[in-house]
C-alpha cells in the first residue's frame, strides 16, 4: 500500500511540474529527443548493440539447447528459426550501414 501511494504521489507532482512547463518546453524536448535519435553515430551504436544482442541470443540458444537437447519446447525453437530467418533475409533492418 505504501508503494502504491508513493507512486500516485510521484504521478501527482509529475503532472503538476509538466503542465507548468507548458507545450513549449514539450517541443523543446521532443526536437532535442529527434536530434539525438537521428545522429549517425547513435544509430550506428543500436545498430552495433542490436547485432551484439542477436549474436548473444544466439550464442545462449546454442549453449542451452545443447544441454537440454530435445526437451526444448517447440515454440521456442520455432520462434528461434524464424527470428534466424528474418535476419537472414534482411542484414540490414536499421536502413544504415557501417561502411
């Protein structure tokens, strides 16, 4: 109970500082948000993490399907070949390239 009030307090104040601030300062942050997503470089570093991530996901499949073997459930390895599927047909699905 103790959480769930200190959450509502917190949405309170929230809403009270942001309406003060007014839409200008929501578009001052929204453009500031776009300017930041659309730089070369932070878009090159999600795509660099995404891949890393794929890779991992991969690296960890492997491992424990070999442990488990058979007992892997079948909705598990269908999601795993389509996924492989999916990145196989389009390498690059951020729409950049590192080159």
């Amino acid at each position: 109970m103790r959480y769930r009030l200190t959450f509502i307090a917190g949405l309170a104040v929230g809403y009270v500082l942001g309406t003060r601030a007014g839409r200008e300062r929501y578009e001052q942050l929204r453009k500031a948000a776009r300017r930041v997503a659309e730089n070369p470089a932070v878009r090159n570093t999600a795509e660099t993490a995404a891949l890393g991530g794929r890779e991992a996901a991969t690296k960890a499949f492997d491992k424990v399907s070999a442990k488990v073997g058979d007992r892997m459930p079948q909705a598990v390895t269908d999601r795993v070949r389509s996924l492989r599927e999916q990145r196989d047909a389009d390498p690059d699905d951020w729409g950049t390239s590192n080159t």
